[in-house]
C-alpha cells in the first residue's frame, strides 16, 4: 500500500522538478503527464487496491499531482525561454523589410560622367597595375633617374631600390598602351594614383586621375583644344569657356595648363574661383616625340596629344565640396546626398 503513495510522491517531485526549457521538451512534458495516455492515468487507476479509508487521501495527492502538472506546463509555457522559440519560427506571410539602399560615391559619378563623355568622342577605357615599376611611371615619360622634374611627384617607394613604386599618376598607363598597342589609340584611363603628401583640405595621399591619350597620324593641339573644349562644355555647361597656360611636363611639348571659366559666377568672380573667373582643371599637351619613341611608336609617323585630369578636383567644383579628405571618410551623411545622382 505504501509502495502505490509512494510511487505518486515520486511523480509530484518529478513534475516539481521538471524544467522543460525548449518548446521541443514543453511538448513532452504535456504528453507525459497531461496528455491522452498520460502517467497521472496509471496512478488513479491503482486506487482500486486502496482500503476505503486510504482513498480519500489518495484522492487529494492526485489532484495535487494534476494541478502541479497543470501549472507547470501554463508556468513554462508563459517564460520567456519557450515563446522565444515560437518567435523565432518566421512568420512567412509578414511583408519584407525594406533594406537602405547604398548610392554611388560621388568620385564613382564624375567618373561614369568623365567616361561617357569621352566615349562619345570615341575615347575607349584603359586600365592599369597602382604598383608601377621605375620606367612606366617616370623613365618612360622623359623622367630619368635624379631628372628634378621627379620632385613635382612625392613618391611612395615600395622596394628599397625604388625600382618599384605606387603610380604617382595614370600616365603609367599611357605607356603601357603605346608599348602594346598599334596606333591609332584613343582612349581613357581613369584609376586611383598615390603621392607622399600631408594630408589636408587641399592634397592627400591617393586621389583619383583620368589621363587621355590620342595617338595617330597628323594629330595637332587644336584637335586637344577641340576635345578639351567639348568635354568642358559637356561636364560643366554649354557656356563654359577653356583657356590654356604655357605649362611644363617632361612628357609633353608644348606643355599647357587648362582651365575653364568659372561656371558658378560666369566669369566676373567669386570664392570658387578665388576672384580670378577661371578655375584649373589640368595639364595637357602634345606627347613628346622621345616619348613615343620609349615606346616603340614612330614620332615621324604618328603624333598625339595626352590630358591629366584629377577626378577629385572637378569633383569639388561641381558639388562644391571644399575639403578633400571628405571623399575617403565614407561618412554616410555625405555619401547619402548623392542618392539620386547616377
Ligand atoms: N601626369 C600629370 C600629373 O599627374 C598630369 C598630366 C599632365 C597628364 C599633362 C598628361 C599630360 O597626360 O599631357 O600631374
């Protein structure tokens, strides 16, 4: 007899110790002691060996038992434990959420633009390694050892016999084109170009350039000034004006310096232009004829003009952006202004 109340305590102190955590155990312990085969079952069944005077109290234990199973499993089912698990299970008819969308960085812009303006004229897209060897970024170019035009580049060597370097400009590119190219050539090379320079509003360590290059036969400076003048007008507006500056570059003779009317004041002064009406966009000229024969392109066959541009720098006076170490901090404040831009 004591064996039967014995057995029941048992159970009471399983279901008071029960801590059925996951939905999975929650499930098992309603099967086990409130369900349709349940254990409680077979406890009130052996009621019938019970004298009459012990049935009463065996009675009470077992509406004990069923209660203690009853507000376990409502006491487990409400913990946090168990309706985290029913959250989890996704609820596939919820509509998505709506992920922010990234936009194009404003350099990325001016470049598409850059790139789509010389396509129209014909202009092809050419690229080319950042780490540069000596002769495509500077020997070939009319830049030899201890030549003092290598001074106008700060430069990034990376091996201790400054044999090799990161490009200090696209015009490596130019090089490696006409060495592996037949004239005529006409194309582009926009990339990203390293100097050893304090970082400040006005210069920075890489920026960004596009160089052009026009190779063929009878190619004059007033075809530059033509290309030059249209891609001017495309970019900034059909009133701007160009004008071109005696300049040096040791791959280019004659040299110019370009630069465009202020398209913000028109030409009778302001901030941007720092009163002057004009505003620098880049060097340009005809390659020079040692150049061309660096690379194996004969000078009394074929001439040709180049351009450098600096992306960043037409970039700032479009958008009127007046600090430079803007376009690599990716604050999500600026980049997010150019969302509708493509
Ligand atoms: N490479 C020059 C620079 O980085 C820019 C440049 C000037 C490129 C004149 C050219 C050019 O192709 O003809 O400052």
């Amino acid at each position: 007899m004591q064996e039967i109340f014995d057995k029941a305590n048992a159970v009471l102190a399983a279901i008071n110790d029960a801590k059925p955590a996951t939905a999975e155990e929650l499930e098992a312990f309603r099967i086990q002691y409130l369900g349709s085969k349940n254990v409680l079952k077979d406890l009130f069944g052996a009621m019938a060996q019970l004298p009459g005077d012990r049935k009463k109290e065996y009675g009470q234990l077992m509406n004990t038992l069923k209660a203690a199973a009853e507000a376990k499993y409502e006491e487990q089912k409400n913990s946090g434990s168990t309706t985290q698990q029913k959250v989890d299970v996704p609820d596939l008819s919820a509509p998505g959420y709506s992920l922010p969308l990234g936009s194009r960085h404003p350099i990325s812009i001016i470049k598409n633009k850059m790139i789509d303006i010389f396509a129209r004229i014909g202009f092809t897209v050419a690229e080319g390694p950042e780490v540069e060897d000596d002769w495509h970024n500077f020997t070939a170019l009319g830049t030899p050892k201890d030549h003092p035009a290598r001074d106008m580049q700060d430069t990034f060597y990376i091996s201790e016999d400054k044999h090799w370097l990161l490009r200090t400009h696209t015009s490596s590119v130019q090089v490696r084109m006409m060495e592996t190219q037949k004239p005529p050539l006409r194309m582009i090379m926009p990339g990203r170009v390293y100097r050893n320079e304090t970082i400040s509003a006005r210069a920075h360590c890489t920026f960004h350039q596009v160089e052009g290059l026009y190779i063929d036969e009878n190619v004059s400076f007033a075809d530059l000034k033509q290309a030059m003048y249209y891609f001017a007008q495309e970019m900034f507006g059909r009133d701007t004006q160009i004008r071109f500056r005696p300049s040096f570059f040791p791959f280019t003779e004659p040299s110019a310096e370009m630069d465009i009317s202020c398209f913000i004041c028109g030409g009778t002064g302001c901030a941007v232009c720092k009163h002057s009406g004009w505003v620098e966009i880049g060097g340009c000229g005809m390659v020079d004829p040692h150049v061309l024969e660096n690379s194996k392109i004969d000078p009394a066959k074929y001439s040709g003009y180049a351009f450098g541009m600096g992306i960043e720098r037409i970039t700032m006076l479009k958008y009127q952006i007046n600090d430079l170490r803007l376009f690599f901090e990716n604050d999500i404040r600026l980049l997010k202004q150019f969302e509708s831009a493509l």
